[in-house]
C-alpha cells in the first residue's frame, strides 16, 4: 500500500492548507469550498499519472496528431456531505468519470461512543474500473471503510482503489492499511497525530462539513 502525503514536500498546498485551518478565514464558507476543491484538483492530477493510456489520433486542422489519452474507466465516490466541495475538484479535472455518492454518518450512544450509518448509495458499476475514494477528514477510517464494503457488496470489485482525504490521524493511515487492499493508494495533504475523545481529528481544521455548508441541527 501507497501513502502519499503531499506535507511531505512544499506546494500550493500549503496554502490552500493553512487557509482551510486558519479559524478566521475559514469563517467565509465559499473560500473554504474552493480551497477544498482546488486540493482535490491537484490531487486528480497526480492520480491521473498513474491510471493507463493508449494512444488515440486526432485530428487538427491542419492534421494528424497522436496523443496518449486515459483507457481507464474511473469512477468518483464521495462520502456526504462535507465530501462535495472536494468531488467537484476531481471532477473538473477527470471530468469524464462516472460518480457515486455515499450517506454516512457518525450514530452517537452518548458524548463520546458512536457507529457509522450507511443510509444512501447512488452509484454505477464499480467492476474492474479504477475507484477514487473520497472524504475531506479520515478520522478514524471506520466510516472510509464502511462505505467501501458497502459499495463491494453491490457495485462491484474495482481493480484499483484511491483513498483520498484533505486530513487523516496517524490512526486512520494504520487502520486503512489494515482493512484495504494491498493495491490501495492513500492520498493526504496533511497528516494530524491525535484523535480528541469524540473522535475528532486534533488540531484538524473541525466540522468540514459545518464549515463548508452550515451548521446541521
């Protein structure tokens, strides 16, 4: 298994990364999408340097060019909803893949103790396509996880899986490498060390989704 974290090495990144945790700017919600979606835009990128290519001709107006286009068929699933910014990056830039969409939510039994719900998937065949996995925040992994399972059990086996998350806890990068497959690629901009008693991701960025779209009751 890959783990790429792009906090390894300088980028743009840092930018877009210390606006989404900075708690001042974060408070204006349309700066915050777009920098969620301009780091899933990288991120397709550099995923788009792995998939497989053929060559295809095209014709110019002045002639023939031959130019190695993607033969991989790719398919975007994203957790609600704070994943939505984030899809919107991929998709502008593998704007030919298919999308899935997937509910989960965090069921709590008291303050601290919670199950991931599974309620919604909308999502094409996942057979033998390349899949990008997708949360803004990789807490625990339970709920990556989960919804992985789920969509295995009625979409398909993809031949290659990417996990892609804006931040992760050390203890999700463990878990995830516990529960995916070998060929599964993990993709981060920033790796956080703790996890709070609420499962929360410290210091994290909070509630991305609040922050992308509102308070939710």
């Amino acid at each position: 298994m890959h783990i790429i974290n792009f906090a390894d090495h300088n980028s743009i990144i840092n930018q877009y990364m210390s606006e989404l945790r900075d708690v001042n700017i974060q408070q204006d919600r349309m700066r915050f999408r777009r920098n969620l979606e301009r780091i899933g835009e990288i991120m397709a990128y550099e995923i788009s340097r792995t998939l497989n290519y053929t060559q295809q001709d095209v014709s110019t107006p002045l002639g023939i060019k031959s130019i190695n286009k993607p033969s991989d068929s790719v398919v975007l699933a994203t957790i609600l909803r704070a994943g939505l910014g984030f899809h919107q990056g991929f998709l502008s830039y593998l704007d030919n893949a298919e999308n899935a969409f997937i509910s989960a939510y965090r069921k709590y039994s008291d303050d601290t103790h919670f199950d991931i719900e599974v309620e919604y998937i909308a999502s094409p065949s996942l057979e033998g396509k390349v899949m990008i996995l997708a949360d803004p925040m990789l807490a625990t992994g339970k709920s990556m996880e989960l919804c992985y399972q789920a969509l295995l059990a009625s979409k398909g086996t993809p031949s290659v899986t990417h996990v892609a998350a804006v931040i992760a806890s050390t203890q999700a990068i463990e878990y995830v490498k516990q529960h995916f497959p070998e060929n599964t690629t993990v993709w981060v901009a920033a790796i956080d060390d703790t996890l709070n008693e609420h499962g929360y991701i410290v210091p994290g960025l909070g509630d991305a989704g609040d922050l992308a779209y509102g308070v939710k009751e």
